[in-house]
C-alpha cells in the first residue's frame, strides 16, 4: 500500500523476548502452563460463584467481571506470543496487530474501571452496612459493570483508530512482545505529539480518575475502621477489603509507572516485562488473592469439594 512518497505496511515483526531457540522453548512451556493456571483458576472462580449461592451479592457479581476480563486479556496475548516462540517468521498482519491492541487496551481499561467500581462496593460495604443492599441492588450493579465494559472499549477504540491511521512508512519491527500501544506508536514517521497527548489524557480519564476514586473510596473505608471499638471488628472490616486492595495495588502501580508519562518512558525491556506482568501475571495471581484471602471463597472450596467427595465415595461403592 502506498501514499505518495510513503509505505505502509502490511504485516509487523515482533521482536519478543528472545532470539535463542533453546530460550524460547523454554520460555513456550513457562508461558504456557501459567496461561493454563490461569484460564482454569478464573475459570474455577466464575463456576464458584455461580453454582454457591452465598456468593451471589454485588461483590462476587463484580469479581465474575474482573475473571471474565482477566482471562480474556490474557488470551488477547499470550496465544499469540506462545505461536511465535515456535515460529521462525514472527509476523503479525495489519490488522491481527490493530485487533490485538484493541482488545488488549480496552480490557485493561474495563479493568480499572471495575477496581473502582469494586472500591466503592467495599466503601458502602464498610460504611454503610445497614443500607448495603439497599444502596448496591441489582440495577445499580449492572449498569456499573456496563459503564466499566462501555468506557474501556469507546477509549480503546478511539487510541487504536488515531493509532493505525498514522504512517508507519518502513517501520515494521516492532521491539515488544505484542501489539502494544507506546510501541506501535513509536513506529510512526511522522511527528506523534498529538498521539501522546491523546495518551496522556486517556490515561488520566480511565487509569488516574478510577485510581483517585478507589483512593477516596479507602480513605474513607480507613477511617470508618479506626473508629470501630473492638479489634474483632476491625479485623472483620479489613479482611472485607483485602483481597481487593491486594489486587488494586498491583494493578494500578505499574500502570501509573508505564502510562502516565509517555516521554519518560521505562526501558524496552521494562516494557516487556511489565506487559507479562499484566497479560501472565495479574490474571494468574487474583484468582488465588480472591480464594486464599477470602474465608468466603474458601468456605465455598470446601463445601464444593465435600460434595465431590461425597459423590466420588458413593460412585465408588
């Protein structure tokens, strides 16, 4: 394709991890057992939640959501990345990379938006307890989950079309290991000032903005629970929200570090590593905080594995 004295390009190269064919056996197999873990750990979650009807309240319907995203962030990547570890040519067409970066961008948006959605579940959990299903009913659930899918997908849409529209010319290697935003941005051969404001202020709208008001959210949450009289109770009230804080602080601290200043950038290298962080990592990791941390997730383990023992025992006799 062509535009004047300009190329565009086809397909992209991804450099990846590693260029060592010994390495990217490795490497396949690592990548590939935790893509496994966490599929079926988030999988496992969801089917939780569903079948013990004691998880089914604002909160569990909100972690659902986050598996839901979870899972699907991690396959908008790492399938991709696993057929390269075992491919010589290591292409991605035109579109298949415009594809993968809207996906990858909008579910880490929907993300954000859901731990601020879930903060503010926890606030009302802790602060307002006696009004809790009053205030965080059906309705309102729904259309919280609807406006974090909504605000994710319109932003990522919106990078990926002023993204893709600019002239790549002869850049085609892109040095990462997916289709990722700064990345595929840096290709460009013309001045991309206004590509990294429209970073800066998405960043603002969909990572600082849901990251002040889980902020707020805990500011509040601390300050009820230091008020409360009796250690026990404190301690009830802080196990509420430890597995989402848990989850936020790892969220949000390399994101605010990755996005929220484009011309200071981390290394390229730290760029790798802070994609797998979030497409390997964070999707692995919350399913087990949300079971380990959670003395209602495990009560529900141990019912659901009581039942299948007791099946198993009599299919046995």
């Amino acid at each position: 394709m062509g535009t004047g004295n300009q190329t565009w390009v086809r397909e992209f190269i991804l450099l990846g991890l590693s260029s060592g064919w010994d390495t990217q056996i490795s490497l396949f197999i690592f990548f590939l057992i935790t893509y496994l873990v966490t599929v079926l750990g988030n999988f496992f979650i969801v089917l939780l939640i569903r079948l013990d009807s004691r998880l089914h309240t604002p909160m569990y319907f909100f972690l659902t959501n986050l598996s839901i995203v979870d899972v699907s962030y991690a396959t908008s990547i790492v399938p991709q990345m696993l057929a390269h570890f075992l491919a010589a040519h290591k292409a991605i067409p035109f579109v298949s990379c415009a594809a993968q970066l809207f996906f990858s961008l909008g579910l880490g948006g929907i993300e954000f938006v859901l731990l601020a959605v879930m903060a503010y579940d926890r606030y009302v959990a802790v602060c307002n307890p006696l009004r809790y299903s009053v205030i965080m009913h059906g309705g309102l659930c729904i259309r919280l989950a609807i406006t974090s899918w909504v605000s994710g997908s319109v932003n990522s849409l919106i990078q990926t079309v002023i993204t893709f529209q600019l002239p790549m010319c002869t850049n085609k290697y892109i040095d990462h290991i997916s289709c990722e935003l700064l990345a595929v941005v840096r290709l460009a051969c013309v001045d991309i000032s206004s590509n990294e404001i429209a970073i800066m202020v998405s960043s603002i709208v969909l990572l600082m903005t849901p990251f002040c008001l889980v902020l707020l959210s805990y500011i509040q949450i601390i300050s009820t629970i230091l008020k409360i009289q009796s250690t026990e109770g404190r301690k009830k009230a802080f196990h509420t929200c430890a597995s989402h804080l848990t989850v936020v602080v790892l969220c949000y601290g390399m994101a605010i570090f990755t996005y929220i200043q484009p011309h200071s950038s981390p290394s390229v290298l730290q760029e790798k590593l802070i994609s797998l962080f979030y497409a390997v990592l964070t999707p692995m990791l919350n399913p087990m905080i949300y079971s380990v941390r959670n003395k209602e997730v495990k009560g529900a383990w141990q019912k659901l594995l009581g039942q299948l023992t007791g099946i198993t025992s009599k299919l046995a006799t």
